[in-house]
C-alpha cells in the first residue's frame, strides 16, 4: 500500500486515507456502488474515532474509487 494521509471531513472527522496502486481483489465503492477491480488504483479510508472503539474503525474501513474519494462532499 501506499502512504498514510490523514483528511479531516466536513463534520471534523479525521479519516486515514492509503493510496493504493492496484486492488488485490475486487471490492465495492460505498460511493458510487461500483466495482473496484482487480489492479485498479484506489484509496482505503477508515476513522479511529468511532464510539465503539479504535478496532472498530479499522474494521470498517471501505476502498473508494480514486475519483470518488475526491469528489466527495468535503
């Protein structure tokens, strides 16, 4: 995976965000409930500040679409 940003969302949430080159499987795009395929560019974003704890944030972190992440409501 790629290096680790930290992005503040409109409501103060602070989201991890990993850039990665290449999908090592397919996965589903909560934004534009597409398919991320195999070898395609996206980024994983997860927040720690979750009432159920750190663990639990990391467990629900989605893959985006490169695009999708950035044209999202910031």
């Amino acid at each position: 995976m790629g290096g680790r940003t930290l992005t503040r969302g409109r409501d103060g949430t602070v989201y991890n965000v990993v850039h990665q080159k290449a999908a090592e499987k397919e996965y589903r795009c909560p934004a534009c409930n597409t398919v991320i395929r195999v070898g395609e560019a996206n980024v994983v974003v997860w927040t720690e500040d979750t009432i159920w704890g750190t663990q639990a944030g990391i467990d629900g972190r989605r893959h985006w679409h490169s695009g999708c992440w950035a044209r999202r409501p910031h």
